[in-house]
C-alpha cells in the first residue's frame, strides 16, 4: 500500500484511489475520522475477506457521519468502478467483498457497516446455521447467560460453535456446517434449538417476533438465517457512538466482556495478538454434519 499523499490516493491490488473528505468526523464521539477508518479496515481485511468474499454485499452508508441521514445500498452504485466484482441476485446487482481495494473503494463512500448474506453469491446453500441473539434491555449479563446456555446445548448435539459480538447490544453464535444443506433443513434446526431452550428458560428467553410482546426477555432469532438475509460481516464496525465492531470472541471470554470493549480503536490489537478467532467458520475442516439432528427430527 502507498502512503497517502497530498492529493490523498492509496494504490491497493493494482488500483489507484482518489480519497475524499480524510479528515471527515465518522465516529464524532469516537474521535474517528475517514482516514482512522480506513487504515483500520486495511487491517482488519485479511479476516473480513476471509468470511465476506464472493458472498452478497449490503453496506450502510453514512455521508456524513453516524449522527446524520444514512441509507442501506445493495445495487452497486452506477459509478463504480469497473473492476469492482458483482453479482445479480434476484434482480440486484450486489458487490461482491472480494478484495481490500472493493472495501477501502466502499469506505470512502462513507459504507461504514457491512452486512453478508449466509451463502455465497453462486448458489442459496447456507454455509453455517446461526443465532442472533438479540435482548430486549440493556442487561448484557442475560445476552452472556443465553449464549453459554446455547453453547453447552450446541456441546450436546456435537455441532462446533463460534461467538461473536454484533457490534451493537447482541452477540451472534455460529455453526459451520457441510454446504448440502438447505435453508428449510437448517430452519427446522434452528427452530428446534431455540424453542427448546425457550422450553426450559421460558422467564428469560422468548421466540416472540414481535417486538412489542417481548416484555424484558431475549429475542433468540433464528428466522434472520436465510436466503438473503444479512448479518454484519465479522470484523466489520456498527454506527454506533463508540464505533464499536462486531468481534470475534472466545468462549470463557464471554461471561467478563461487553460489546463496548471492541472498537475501531482496539480490535486491531487484539487481532494482533490473538489472531482471527473466526476463521474456522470459513475452514471445511470445521463444517459439522446436520444429519443425526435433522433424522431425530423427523422421527419425533
């Protein structure tokens, strides 16, 4: 990567960029400007990418800032430029997020959160089964009980699981799963898990779509798995006050942290040194087998 100069380009994979506004306020009160912003998603690419390539792109975009007017864009803009890899799904033309230059390209169009679909753009074939899990108060310690309920639930099934924060109030369990599956088999699942733990914690957990008849309980969704459907790309940061990024976590760290620990300012190092927790989600060694619960399923 070239240093910024005076006229503010950056030449990424073989491609020049013209850089606006880099010394724009993004994050006001995070003290995080355009160019804070895209040196952190120079280093944070690797294992964005990883995750998000070849997958269907929806970014939100904020011109001047999280305190302003932002918009979500799924059709790629009409003056992008030309090697800026695409796909038409449904009649969209969606970005694919298949290299840095896409991803700095995007920033600077003031794209500050990134949401993928859970399947690749070349097929409807879920690559994971996931849960968000999404409270309705601003007790985080219920967020932290429900996931370490689901994961010892996850241990008895044997399916592998993978944590990390939404970037916002909720945190997101993953399931890598073998890709032959299809969203109808991985729903049944879903629906199974959560309404099973719902079962057993029926003062505390809720599968109640409706916001309003919630009350104080934790939404587990796992409607949101589809085709799609997005959730925040890992690593990608969230418009909120403290730029805060849907982060990766290790599971004994669940009970001691808050999604407000993980920011633009801090993830960096922690990728650093603990490396990208995420990446065995992307691994086929990893892809666990739906079988055993989809027959049981079917016989009961």
């Amino acid at each position: 990567m070239a240093a910024p100069s005076k006229e503010y380009e950056l030449t990424i994979g073989g491609h020049t960029l013209s850089i606006t506004n880099p010394n724009k306020p993004l994050w006001s009160e995070a003290q995080v400007t355009k160019l804070d912003y895209l040196r952190y998603l120079i280093i944070v690419a690797k294992p964005m990418l990883a995750y998000a390539k070849d997958r269907l792109l929806t970014v939100i975009r904020y011109p001047h800032g999280i305190l302003d007017k932002h918009f979500y864009q799924k059709n790629v803009p009409e003056y992008a430029p030309s090697w800026i890899q695409t796909h038409t799904w449904e009649k969209v033309r969606y970005v694919l997020c298949n290299n840095e230059a896409t991803l700095i390209w995007m920033a600077n169009q003031a794209a500050l959160e990134w949401h993928v679909s859970f399947h690749l753009s070349n097929n409807e074939i879920p690559t994971e089964l996931v849960f968000d899990l999404d409270p309705s108060t601003d007790d985080f310690s219920i967020v932290s009980k429900t996931a370490l309920l689901l994961k010892e639930l996850l241990d008895e099934l044997r399916l592998p699981a993978y944590v990390k924060t939404s970037g916002s109030t909720g945190l997101q369990v993953y399931i890598p799963i073998e890709h032959r599956y299809t969203f109808e088999q991985t729903r049944k699942v879903g629906y199974f898990v959560a309404s099973y733990l719902v079962s057993k914690h029926p003062e505390m957990l809720t599968i109640e779509r409706m916001i309003k008849n919630r009350g104080t309980k934790l939404y587990i969704d796992y409607l949101q798995h589809w085709r799609g459907k997005t959730l925040p790309a890992p690593y990608s940061p969230r418009a909120r006050e403290h730029a805060t990024v849907s982060t990766p976590l290790r599971w004994e760290e669940v009970p001691t942290i808050h999604p407000t620990d993980f920011t633009i300012h801090t993830v960096p190092e922690r990728l650093q040194s603990m490396g990208d927790l995420f990446a065995p989600v992307s691994h086929p060694e990893y892809q666990a087998s739906l079988d055993s619960v989809l027959s049981f399923l079917q016989s009961h």
